[in-house]
C-alpha cells in the first residue's frame, strides 16, 4: 500500500508540474485526499521574488469560500437557530429581503444583483485602492449588496450578493464577526486549522496573487500584503476564505459527499431549468456546491475565480476521492464543465490516474 501511495504521489507531482508548464501560471498547490491518506504537490513560487510554493501554504479561494458560508448556515439550522424558510430581513436583522427566504439566498434565487462591478464598480474599487484602503469591513460589503432589491421566487442566478447578506444572518444569529463564526462552526468542527476569513486584522494568504489584467490598471501584476487583504476582505462571505490546498481537498470529502440530508445539504434542479449554460440533465444545484455531468459521470464542485487567484475543490461520489485545487494567477479559470483549458480538466486527469 505505501508504495501505492509513493507511486501516486510521483504521478501527481508529474501532473502538476506538466500542468504548470502548459499555463505558465505563478504557483500552484494541489491535494487528493481519498479517505485514508493525503497526496500533495506543488509547483511554481508564492510570488515574483521566487519563494518556492510549499504544501502549507495558504491561497486565497475566492467563491470556493461559499462552501463554508453555507455549511455555517446548515449548522444554524441543524441548532434551530435559524429555519431556512425564515424571511431574509429577519434572520439577518437587515431591513432588507421581507420578501426572500434564506433558502432563497442559499441556492442563488433570491434575485439580488451582484454587487462586483455593480454596486461597488471598478473605478470605485480603484479608486479606494488609490486612497490607501487596505481591507473592507462587512457593513459596507453588506450595504453594497443590499443595494438592490431581489427578486422573490426567482430562476437560478450565481450572485455573491445573496452570500453576502447569508455572512450577515450568521453574524446576527451568532453574535459573532463571520471570521470567529466560521472557526466555530466550521473550521474547528472539521479540522481545519489552516482555514481562516481574511479581515483588517488577519494575516494575508501565503501564496500572493498575481494578474495580469489587474497589472495593466496598477502598473505591476503582482499582488503585496495589502492588495491581497483587500481583495479577499470584499468578498466576504462569498470570497473572503484563505486555506491549503491539503485541508481544502478534506474539507470537500466532508461537504461534497453528503446526500443523505444529514447536514441539510440537497441537491435540486435549478431553478428555471439551467446553470451556467447547463440545463438540468448536466447539473443539480447545492447549497455552496453544485453537481455536474461529464459525460456519463457526476462529479460535485464549486469553483472559484478571482482576481488572482483560481481555486477548485472537486469530488467523485463514485470513489470518495476528493481533489483540491489553488492557483494564486488567474490566468487559467475554474470550470469549463468539459472544455479544456480550465482547472477541472486538471481535476479529471487526477481522478482518471487514480481508477487505472
């Protein structure tokens, strides 16, 4: 069995290394965890100045973080602290959402526009970043997303609005700032020392972003402390988590494989009949995660894309192996749900390697 596990470890180092060369990104950390053990390689630097990636270090995981928002939601609902049917206004303390379920928010149908580059534009973004602004704090994340009403009863619509007012109702129903809620929620429930929300306060990710497009408005596509805090606070809720890849790839063996409606975590057919340009044959919508056919086989996921930084955590109901994925560039996205050229087709060239 350990020379099993040697061999794999070689073949997965392999792959990321011949996956790093291909897209020429930063840095890049990738775990497998079937159950039993845990596979780890890494290949490129946390940043311009050529300090080697290692197995620890934290990337920031940009929408991936909703994977935690929803699961710290659950718990308030396993605790009969919050009801999933309760109206938004009231589990938030918001005067806002009478008319939306936290349900609603939960599986994206609550019809609140995205506030990135809506509410909070990029020139406005730019220009905090040019007065100093280092971090954002939750009110005025929350005040953006609420800006706009949603819409009750509505198809499936992706928004990290409706994620942002969900780290509100947490907030409010625990008494807590999101970042020591989801540590006692979720974190340390799990096991997960390395996970933590980036705030004022908090240290920044260990592996700095990098993005070009970003480089062509600030002058350098490097990332600092301070952009990569202020990047990852206006997330929030939505975006705002920093893990390893080695606790990521455990954590999606834990939230992804539940269908037995323990946790509260259900898969349903999105509302209106698609998500991201798939109909319902090719996916089922999750609280936090979603469900996607490729091919002739599911696999359970949620991406995450942000500036600098590309993030995957992928999971085989079929195997039980759970695939981590983490970029600090962002040159190459999450999902292309079979096209290639996308972190998934990383994912399934692991799980393929792992059935021989």
């Amino acid at each position: 069995m350990a020379a099993t596990a040697g061999v794999q470890a070689q073949d997965l180092q392999t792959q990321v290394e011949s996956w790093r060369a291909r897209t020429d990104v930063l840095g890049i950390s990738v775990a497998v965890w079937d159950g039993r053990s845990l596979d780890t390689a890494v290949a490129g630097h946390r940043s311009e100045n050529g300090e080697a990636i290692t197995p620890s270090d934290r990337f920031a995981i940009a929408s991936v973080s909703k994977t935690f928002t929803a699961a710290a939601i659950l718990a308030l609902n396993a605790d009969h602290l919050v009801s999933l049917d309760d109206a938004a206004a009231t589990a938030s303390g918001l005067n806002f959402g009478a008319n939306l379920t936290v349900r609603s928010l939960l599986y994206h149908t609550a019809g609140i526009p995205e506030y990135i580059g809506g509410a909070l534009s990029f020139q406005t973004f730019l220009a905090e970043h040019s007065n100093g602004r280092s971090s954002w704090l939750s009110e005025t994340v929350v005040g953006f997303a609420t800006a706009a009403p949603g819409t009750a009863n509505s198809d499936f619509a992706y928004s990290n609005s409706h994620y942002a007012v969900l780290g509100r109702v947490i907030e409010h129903q625990t008494g807590l700032d999101l970042a020591d809620a989801l540590d006692n929620l979720v974190f340390q429930p799990a096991g997960l020392s390395s996970a933590s929300l980036v705030t004022d306060s908090s240290d920044a990710p260990d592996a700095l972003g990098y993005s070009a497009m970003l480089g062509g408005v600030l002058g350098t596509p490097q990332f600092d402390d301070r952009l990569a805090r202020e990047l990852a606070s206006l997330g929030y809720a939505a975006g705002g988590v920093m893990i390893n890849a080695g606790d990521l790839a455990r954590w999606g063996a834990i939230w992804l494989a539940d269908d037995t409606g323990a946790t509260g975590q259900a898969y349903q057919l999105p509302a209106g009949g698609e998500a991201f340009g798939l109909d319902a044959r090719r996916v089922s919508v999750g609280a936090g995660a979603f469900e996607v056919l490729y091919g002739d086989h599911r696999y359970r996921l949620h991406g995450g894309d942000g500036l600098g930084a590309t993030a995957l955590v992928f999971y085989d109901p079929e195997t039980g192996i759970s695939v981590a994925i983490l970029q600090n560039d962002d040159t190459v996205r999450s999902l292309g749900f079979g096209a290639p050229g996308f972190l998934d087709e990383l994912a399934l060239e692991i799980l393929a390697s792992r059935a021989r």
